[in-house]
C-alpha cells in the first residue's frame, strides 16, 4: 500500500489504521512524522524498516539491509497466489474529502503490464522515467510494463523542470507519464524542444484535464510524442493516441481493446451521440471495490458497470470528449456552468500558467465563477486587468468570473493534481451548504 509522503499525523495515522498496516517500510526523512502517530497504532517496532543506506539508522526502527542480510539462502515455500487475490491499495488522493481505499487484484495488476505496454508501444528496450509519487496510480502505468517487458526504469528523487530535461538526454528516456502541471512546467524551460529530448518517444498526461493550449504547444516543440489517459483508479479509461492527437485534438481518447463505455442521462438511459452525459464503462481493470466499504462500492459499481461522476460526450467516431467533473459543475441563476469551459479560456492568456475555476457564493445568482490564476512571471498582469479579459471573452455571461485571484502556486495532492475543494472552503466556510 503505498502512501503519500505528505501525510502527516491524523490523515497517516487514519490510513495506517484503516488498512490495518502490520508492516512499514519509509526512511528517516519521514520517520519523524510515522513517529507522530507511532503511540497510536499496533505496528511492532521490528515491523518498521527505513531504507536508509547500510551504516545509518535510527533508533526504534530496523535496517531493511539488515533483514535482507539475515534471511536465510533456503528457498521459503511457495504461497499460492490468484489472480483475485489483492495486489495493493491505492488511496483517492484527495480530491474528495474522505480518501478510499482502492483495492486491485494481481489480475488487473499483470493486466496493466501487457494492455499498457502495448498501447505505448514499449518494447525490452524502452527506458521509462517517473518522477513523480509511486502512491499515484499514475504511476503504475509505466511501472507495471516496465516489470513485465525488463525495461529499464528511472526513478527521480524529486520533479525539476530543467533536471528533467537533462535526465530524459542522459538516460535516453523513451516513455514518460505526468500530470499537466509537471508538463506545463517542462513547457515553461525554452530549452524543452524536440531536439533537445531526442529520445522521448511518448509523454503521457494523466490526472487532471491537459487544456487544449498546452496540448497545442507540446506538439509544436515535441511533436509526434503526445498521449492522454482520462480514467479511474477504480478502473475506467479511455486513451488518446498520439497517432490521433492530430485529427481530435481536444479528445480524451477512445477505451482501449475489452474496455466498454456508455454515456447516460440522469434517468441511467443511453443519450445519442454528441449529447453530455454521465461516462459510465467497464473494464477487465475494474478494482475488487472500495477497502472495507462495499456500501461505498455499490454507489459506484451498478450491474458490473463503473459510474465515474464525470460528464462528457462521445463523436461520431466513438472519441470521448471530457466536460468537466459533475462535482466540479456549478449552478449560477439555475444554468450549469462547467468550469472546464473557463479555464480553457484563460490558459490562452499570454501571461497565464494555469487556472483553476470554482463556484463562490452570490447572493442573486446563488453561486457565481472566480478563476484562481498563477502567472508566468509575477506582475504581468494584475487581476483586475485579467478578469475583464477574461468576461470579455466567455461565450455566454453567466460564465462571466466574479473575481481573479493570483496565487503563486495550487494546493495539489502527492500526485499534482490541483485540490480546488481546498481553495473553495474558505468561501463557503460560514454557509449551511456548499452549493
């Protein structure tokens, strides 16, 4: 089970408890926080092993090179294993309130090895890079095929920009996979251009909507390498191709071989093509349910089908395109305005990096639109300034922004995905209800 390295306190200690954790293994830059919370929880001391390089330690935890030195050179046993047997469990990484407990089979697991290795045509050769957190199943999207292909995979420490840019040249990186703010931010080193990564073969963007302004600036410096998965942990995706980016720019793909999908109204019925619904599919992926909570599985689980709490459409030639996140919806004078529609706007602004949108209290319209923005150099524009840009140009006005606040960077989960429940809270902080 792995686990964010942000956590700290109460959220560790909830997660250690509810996965009912006999064993953990961290390293003594996070000791100090499992040590918060160590008084709290049934986990033996010879049970805590840091990674530390041998000759380090620290008190009241083991060596994980010493268990390794000790173990015995006869064979252990042969455990059985099935393929509906738990692999791990992937907690939500908090763009909800109350994180679930994923739990993935060893089927779905090897799965992930063969359906994603083929779909970004990794081969023995390939060298993969991740540099961001294991405990994002982004992560996984990569890493399982590189387990099954023998590739060589590249852990960074840490995400850097400009230190990617030169490990991708050095380690000849073919694959990648990163959430859009990582990428906006290689796309903000001038450097980052085709020939200065000339062994990328596919950059991968997952987690969070990629808006069509950077999609259309990564493939004009580093053409020919662009992929989007939109999907769920719990076991729904679709992929854009980088061999389709061209003719659907704006897509988020199709599902890939055994995968099926549906779009519904909110009576469950099958709306035509080209009309917004809720995307619900199935998949050989699908997670075992929610850890401990089957009345949280069967919310989302209806007659084998996955219900995402998106909202999307699908074309003509079967392309699913993403609207927003149902949540995410606001209703300002009773019209449902999508937040995603905004922030694709406002990324078009020169001096804008990215732009979160979230509904605030009004008190004619009930709720009303303000755009978070962090800028590409401080100063460029004032808020003001950006918020009449910004009505000036918004296709109806109820999407019209109440205001623009500069932030110098999001709160984001582990995986980098931006926490807008974290920035709208204190708005609605002295309200009954949230809508």
């Amino acid at each position: 089970m792995p686990l964010s390295p942000l956590l700290r306190g109460t959220g560790l200690a909830t997660l250690l408890h509810d996965a009912e954790v006999a064993c953990v293994v961290t390293e003594s830059a996070l000791a100090e926080h499992l040590d918060e919370v160590r008084a709290e929880l049934a986990i033996r001391a010879e049970r805590c092993w840091l990674t530390d390089p041998p000759g380090s330690g620290r008190a009241g935890y083991v060596a994980y090179h010493d268990v390794g030195a000790k173990a015995s050179d006869t064979e252990p046993s042969v455990i059985g294993v099935d393929g509906d047997d738990p692999y791990n469990i992937i907690y939500s990484s908090g763009t909800t309130s109350q994180p679930k407990g994923i739990v993935l089979s060893q089927r779905v697991r090897a799965l992930y090895g063969t359906l994603f290795g083929l779909a970004w045509r990794m081969t023995p050769e390939s060298v993969v890079m991740h540099a961001g957190s294991l405990c994002f199943n982004g992560a996984f999207l990569t890493l399982m095929p590189a387990y099954v292909l023998g590739c060589t995979f590249v852990l960074a420490g840490h995400f850097d920009a400009e230190e990617t840019i030169d490990s991708v040249a050095r380690e000849r990186v073919t694959h990648m996979f990163m959430v859009p703010s990582q990428i906006i931010a290689l796309l903000g080193v001038p450097r980052f251009e085709a020939a200065t990564v000339p062994s990328l073969r596919m950059l991968g963007a997952v987690g969070a909507p990629f808006h069509k302004e950077h999609r259309e600036e990564l493939a004009r410096r580093v053409p020919g390498v662009f992929h989007e998965l939109y999907g769920l942990t719990e076991g729904f995706m679709t992929i854009l191709d980088k061999d389709d980016y061209a003719r659907k720019p704006t897509s988020v793909g199709v599902p890939p071989p055994f995968f099926e999908m549906r779009i519904l109204d909110e009576d469950g019925h099958d709306v035509p093509r080209g009309e917004i619904g809720e995307i619900v599919g199935r998949s050989p992926l699908l997670m075992s349910g929610y850890y401990k909570r089957p009345d949280l599985t069967r919310e989302v689980i209806k007659d084998g089908w996955l219900y995402s709490g998106d909202v999307g459409h699908v074309d003509e030639d079967g392309f699913l395109y993403l609207v927003d996140r149902r949540k995410d919806m606001l209703i300002s004078g009773g019209v449902n305005v999508y937040p995603r529609d905004i922030e694709e706007l406002i990324v078009r602004h020169p001096a804008v990096r990215e732009a979160a949108v979230f509904g605030v209290p009004s008190e004619k319209w009930g709720e009303t639109p303000l755009a978070a923005v962090i800028l590409r150099e401080q100063g460029a524009v004032s808020a003001d300034e950006l918020r009449r840009w910004i009505n000036e140009r918004v296709e109806a006005r109820y999407q019209q922004v109440q205001a623009v606040v500069l932030m110098e960077d999001f709160p984001r989960s582990a995986a980098g995905k931006t926490l807008k429940r974290i920035m709208r809270e204190p708005y609605w902080a002295d309200r009954k209800t949230r809508i």
